[in-house]
C-alpha cells in the first residue's frame, strides 16, 4: 500500500521535509515512488504538487497524519503557500482567571465584547470620507 508521508530533510536544527509517495512499510530515508513538494517548519513555507498529489490519492495512496496536516494547510488552489502559526498569544495562567467584573451577569445574560480595532477604525473613517472627483 502506497503512502504520502513526509521525508525528512536537512541538517540539524535546519530540518525541512519532503512530501513523497513511497510504500507505507517502506524505510523513509529508502528509495519512494515520486516526490510531490516540500515543507519548510521554520518559515511555514509548503509547495505541493497538487494534481499528481490527487492522482495518487484517488489510485489509493493514503496521507499520513503529518502529511494530512500539511496537505490541510496548503489547500486545494494553491501552488506555493505561507501558513502562519498561531494567531493570537498564548494566555498565561494569571490571565485565564477572569476577574469578576468580565463574568457575564448570573442571571443568564451573555455579556459581548465589542473592542473595535485599529483596522476596522480605519475602515470607518475611510468610508465616512466623501470620495474626491
């Protein structure tokens, strides 16, 4: 049975990773089947092949958990994609402890954050302004 797994790649501390096909029982530094692109952990940088990746799907090639992630990440249209890592940072434990204040009420209502942020501020003021002929 054929698998899409990850290769690594790389010296240490600057590992990268190949996306192959090779045979699920196959050993990962042998030889594989056809290499479909790359993943680069450090810069979120991935490019994959999507049409013979598809291929190879639908011919029975299963995607490994790491690969599947991967796969997820890039999407379907793209050719050559930067996925960012988290978001938002990590709240420390002091900081989950809601204070009371920031409780929602205890008699059922749901209390709403509105913070607007810089970016849509500056959406309103662009909109407000009457457009130059």
């Amino acid at each position: 049975m054929l698998a899409v797994k990850l290769k690594l790649i790389g010296k240490k501390g600057q590992h990268s990773f190949r996306v192959i096909v090779q045979e699920k029982r196959a050993k990962l530094q042998g030889k594989y089947v056809e290499d479909l692109g790359w993943f680069n952990p450090h810069s979120n940088q991935a490019k994959l092949n999507q049409e013979r990746l598809k291929y190879w799907l639908n011919n029975g090639a299963q995607l490994t958990q790491s690969a599947q992630r991967i796969v997820e990440k890039v999407g379907a249209g793209a050719d050559t994609q930067s996925f960012g890592g988290r978001k938002t940072p990590k709240k420390r434990k002091k900081d989950r402890k809601a204070a009371p204040e920031a409780m929602p009420a205890a008699s059922g209502e749901s209390i709403v954050p509105t913070a607007v942020t810089d970016r849509e501020e500056a959406a309103a003021e662009v909109a407000e302004t009457p457009a130059e002929t």
